[in-house]
C-alpha cells in the first residue's frame, strides 16, 4: 500500500465517527422541516432527504451481496432512480437548475443556492467510493448553510461565505488527494471494477455509481459477443500507437511507469486487454475515471460558468500556491507519469442548449480573470507534468445511439482505426511536397459553401532539411491520417463556411468566420431568429473567453476510406472531430498543436526533414509574456471533401499547384486515396 494510501485509509476510518454526527444533525434538520412551511425550509428538507439516502446507499453497498443478489432490473431502477432529478422531465424543478433556484429565491440568492445545490451531486461518486472524509466536508457546510436559512433573517454575505467556503478555503489537501488519486496506481477507484469483474454479468455496470443507459449496456453485450482475436488486435493497435508517438517525437519513454487510461463504461473487455498490451510496454493503466453517457446536458452547460461566483485575483494566488504545493508533495509520482490514452465516443443525439437568463455568468473583468486562471493553472501543471516529456493517443468509437447499424459502423470504424499507418505516410509525403512549395495555401468552397480563404505560410530557410508540415499516421489521433501546420498569421485572410457543424457537443449552423490576418474579425451563425443570439451563441461556445481567436492550424485530411463509410451510413454530420478531421481541409481556431512544447524538435518520420512551423505571431509571445502567448483553447472544424471545389498550393509567382480539386486529390502520387471517393 503507498504512503499517501494508508494515509488517507486512517483518516478515512478516522472520521466515521464525525461522519455519523453530522448524519445524526442532518436527520434533526430533515424531521424539523418536514412541513415545509416556506422555500427556505422546503430546500433544506430536499437536500437533507438526499444526504441521507446516500448515506444509506454507501452503507448498503458494503456489503456484496448488494450486486450479487439483486437482479440486473432492480440495480438499473435503483440507478435510474439516482439520476432522476436530472431527468428533463423532473430538472424543471430541480434546486441544480438555476431557472428554478432564481424563481424560487430570487436572482442573487438563487444562483448561490443552484450553485451550492451541485457539491451534493457528487455525493454519489463518494458514496461508491466511501470516501467519507469527503461527505463529512459537505456535510458540515450543508449544516452551517442550513442552520442560516432557517433563520428568521438571514444576510447573503453570511450564506454566500458558508456556500462558497469549498472553494475559497485552503485546497491544498483537495489537490493532494486529487492527484494522487489519479496518479498513484494503488489510489485508483476503478481498479478493482477492471480486475474483479466478471464481464458476462452486466450487473458489474452498477458498480461504478454513474449513470448507466442503454448506450452503455449495448455496448458491453456487442463487444462481449466480439472475437477475441479482433479485441486483442485493437488493444495492440491502440498501445502501438501510443509508443509510436514517443518514437516519431524522440521522447523519452524509459523513465515513465504511468499512463492515464480514459475509456467508456461497457468497453470494459477491450480495456482490460489493453492494460494487458500496456503492462507489456512496463507500463501501468491509471485508472481514475471513466466517461459515461450525460444524464443531462442541460445541467453541465447551465454551470459551465459557476466559477464567476467566486473567481477573484485572490482566489487565483492562493489557488495557485495550493495547486504547486499539493504537486510539489506527488512530484515523484508526476515525473513517472508518460501521457493519457483516451477514448471518445459519437452518435449521440446532438444537444442543442438553452440559453437562461438565470445562470451565473462571466463577463467583464471576470472574463479577464478567468483566462489568468487557466494560464496559471497550465503554467503550474507543466512544471510538473512537461508537455514536452508526455504524449496522447486519442480514439472513436460509436455509441449505439447511433441507430440500428450500430454493429457494422463499429466494426467498420475499428477496421478503419487500425488502417497502415506507414503506408498512408508514403502517400502523404506527395502533397507535403507540393505544399513545402507555397507562400500561401488557398481554399475555396463549392455549391452553397462560402469558404475562400488564403492560409499564410512560413518561410522555409532549408527546403532540404527543412518542412512546414507534419506527416501524421496513428499515434496521438486514431485513424491515419493528415498532414497539418501552424499558419503564418499574417496573410492569413478569408472566410470559412460550414454549412452544419458539431463542436463540443454542439450544432452550429451555417457557422461564418471572417479572418483578418489570422485573427477572427466576424462571426455568425443561423442556429436563432435572432442575430444578437446567434452571436452570443458562438462568443459564449466558441470564442470564450476571448473576443477573438486566432488560426492555430490547418491541415488536410486524407482518410477517403473512412469518408467513404461515413457516407454509406450517413454520417458525416455526427462524427467526431478525431476522425471528420482526416476527411478533408480542417482549422483549429486558439493554440496551435504545439503548445507550451514549441522548442521541442520535431522531424517527419520518411524524410526526416525539421517540422519548422510549430510557432506563431501569437504563440512566440511566450518569450515575453506567457500570459499573452497562450489562449487555452483548440477547436478543429472539418470542410468535409464534398464541399471543398479546391486546395490549391500558390507559389510566390503565382504558380498553382492543386491538391484538392473537384471533390478529388489530384497530386501525382495520391491516386489511391480517389479510390474510396470515387467506388
């Protein structure tokens, strides 16, 4: 057992007796507000009947024979019934839903009552994990918050100081617990789930405590049904991907022992063989978190901004100070740690968002803020944890929300994920050579799409050592494959269109873009009647926290094998962004791909040749100022190839050279890759 791990053990177990106290307080509290004679005490009979049904479940589920003796049935009612006041029908009235927090207790008591209302959200994740040091904390501030609403009077700055204390009180030993719960192998929650489990019985899906769907259950028979040779062959693909990343980086991997595994609850078969691939490579799955399908969108984009509530220059300094010392006290732990294989998963039902009134917002000098915030938070973190030290491997896989041909687009796109990678690099070396040659690359639309765009690019000093474009087979983005720079900013003018887009689980319909030397100038889109609306919705989803962005990237995709399987199946609009961005021209607006790692050298793998363009007017900033260099924010948006008339490489005298042309790759070399666009 590690040292932090007996550690927090003890004081785990030391606290019970605490824990039952405030048990005990909170029953005095439920049974003196059973009537429920006004909103203050209605409130505190809700969440006083939550703290102390979870209390019942973290006893309950002790004892094994909860999972063993109950039915498959009855644990999803038990689950569903967790998760029920998130459910669209009953969030209407829900205290985590800021519209009914501000129209029972008004605008500013209101949005610190919903705020304050979502620390209990988390009380089932600790109850699975009987983290009691955890419940015990929440539970005394409900009690303090509480003794204050019953009162005759109360004043906001003594509630807002009891219900904010979370955050504003010293959270050093939150992050010391945080991070060795996700770095230390020991201190992982999911481990025993992974390595005790027996995947035929699906009742292990209730183990975890999260929200448990159809998506997940569908997901867990299909792969049971899978053969083991094709389950083994994806596991070694994905960690041999993952290696590869070190290798075509030239870092180091020797000195690391860790890897951060992010999968999806039902996957767990496939997981399990690649912690097996990963143990091989003397490397260990963390395994701290897993994703699941959302109870509720609506309730993670109605909180998206509660930070604002208590975002100061205050909190930020000490937040900062709490966050370095915590990784100071892991720093051994941190060094170990390689990188992160993650998975993502698409087909869900597009959400498209409400816009309250009622939720908390970040605006003016908090704006300012909070980019601050997350600067010093990634400048901290990289002390520790050296972007140009770890790697990635990102991964796609179709929820079975995806509809009735769930089956074969899986086994389609696991056959597309582990495509050659060598063999698709040689044929993307030809159009890197056509655009080493350009001082500019331009884009123009076809039919109804609007882009035309000119992408500046950088000088090259020593075209034989020397390449503006990187070669990317599968390592750190699953599938093959695209060939991506960082553009010029200078020079950088034009209009992208995108017809109908999903960015960060969101639908933007014909989303227009206006570049002035490379920054965003202008900006709509036509998701509302209203174009006040319709710009909000993109400065709030797209640009936050800025006014304005800049091009971090441009890249062609060239997967044709996987656009063809997207069309088969019609579904080009609802693909994610790791495999619609090998399908034709794609932009990312914020950083650039290389971020805080710009002095790393990077060299193509077939000729060797520097990839030279891994900074821009923006990013070299960070020789002066960190905090004007970085924009924390990477967004790729994919032209899919049907919408594209051509990508054309112009040299300084004119001179065109045509990648893309009519729907088709036209470079000498590519011809294989028409072969899926055109059968």
């Amino acid at each position: 057992m590690s040292e932090y791990k007996e550690e927090y053990t003890k004081k785990n177990e030391a606290i019970r007796g605490g824990y039952l106290e405030t048990l005990d307080k909170i029953s005095g509290l439920n049974s003196k507000t059973s009537g429920r004679k006004n909103e203050y005490e209605a409130y505190v009979n809700t969440i006083s009947s939550w703290i102390l049904k979870i209390a019942k479940l973290e006893e309950d589920i002790k004892d094994e024979k909860y999972f063993t003796e109950k039915s498959f049935d009855e644990l999803y009612e038990i689950n569903k019934d967790l998760y029920s006041d998130l459910h669209p029908d009953n969030y209407v009235c829900s205290y985590v839903n800021p519209q009914f927090a501000v129209n029972t207790f008004g605008v500013k008591t209101g949005q610190l009552i919903t705020f304050f209302s979502t620390y209990f959200k988390l009380y089932i994740e600790y109850a699975f994990e009987h983290r009691l040091l955890q419940l015990h904390k929440y539970n005394s501030v409900f009690i303090k918050a509480a003794e204050i609403l019953l009162k005759d009077n109360f004043s906001y700055d003594e509630l807002y100081a009891v219900m904010t204390s979370p955050e504003t009180n010293d959270k050093t030993e939150n992050y010391k617990f945080n991070l060795n719960q996700e770095y230390d192998p020991e201190m992982n929650p999911l481990r025993d789930i992974f390595s005790q489990s027996d995947f035929s019985d699906l009742r292990y899906l209730f183990r975890y405590g999260k929200h448990i769907t159809d998506n997940e259950i569908k997901t867990a028979q299909h792969l049971l049904e899978y053969p083991d040779e094709k389950i083994k062959a994806q596991a070694h693909s994905i960690v041999k991907a993952y290696l590869r990343g070190f290798e075509l980086e030239e870092k180091d991997l020797s000195k690391k022992k860790t890897v951060n595994y992010i999968s999806n609850i039902g996957m767990e078969r496939l997981s399990v063989e690649i912690i097996k691939e990963l143990e091989k490579n003397n490397l260990t799955a963390l395994l701290s978190s897993i994703q699941t399908t959302s109870s509720n969108k609506q309730y993670r984009y109605d909180h998206r901004f509660d930070i604002a509530l208590y975002l100061t220059e205050e909190y930020i300094e000490n937040n900062k100070r709490a966050y370095e010392s915590a990784s100071e006290s892991v720093k051994d732990l941190l060094s170990e740690f390689s990188g992160v294989i993650m998975f993502d998963r698409f087909g869900e039902k597009p959400f498209a968002p409400v816009n309250k009134p009622s939720t908390i917002k970040l605006d003016g000098e908090k704006t300012k803020l909070f980019r601050t915030f997350v600067t010093n938070f990634r400048a901290s973190m990289d002390k520790y944890v050296r972007s140009n030290e770890t790697s990635f491997t990102a991964v796609s896989l179709p929820s079975p929300e995806i509809g009735k041909d769930f089956e074969k687009i899986f086994d389609g796109i696991v056959e597309i994920n582990m495509m050659d990678t060598d063999h698709q690099e040689r044929i993307q070396k030809n159009i890197i050579d056509v655009l080493d040659t350009a001082e500019y690359v331009e884009v123009k639309g076809k039919d109804n799409n609007e882009t035309f765009i000119r992408v500046s690019m950088h000088e090259l000093k020593n075209p034989e050592k020397e390449t503006n474009f990187l070669n990317i087979g599968a390592d750190k983005n699953i599938p093959v494959g695209e060939v991506f720079t960082s553009p010029k900013l200078s020079g950088t003018n034009g209009i992208l269109h995108f017809e109908e887009i999903f960015l960060r689980s969101l639908k933007f319909e014909n989303l227009r873009l206006k570049f002035k030397d490379g920054f965003i100038e202008e900006y709509s889109c036509t998701n509302f009647d209203n174009e006040e609306e319709n710009k909000k919705f993109v400065e709030e989803n797209l640009l936050f926290p800025h006014k304005t962005l800049p091009i971090g990237e441009f890249a062609i995709g060239t997967n044709t094998v996987a656009y063809k399987l997207a069309k088969e199946f019609d579904i080009l609009n609802i693909l994610p962004i790791l495999i619609i961005e090998k399908m034709g021209p794609h932009f990312a607006i914020g950083d650039t791909c290389f971020m805080w790692q710009e002095d790393h050298k990077v060299y193509n793998v077939i000729d060797h040749k520097e990839m030279i363009a891994k900074d821009n007017e923006k990013s070299i900033l960070r020789k002066e100022d960190i905090m004007q260099a970085y924009t924390n924010v990477h967004t790729d948006m994919t032209l899919p190839y049907e919408s594209i008339e051509y990508i054309a490489s112009v040299q300084k005298d004119g001179t065109r050279n045509y990648i893309i042309k009519d729907g088709i790759f036209v470079v000498e070399g590519t011809e294989e890759l028409n072969h899926a666009l055109l059968n």
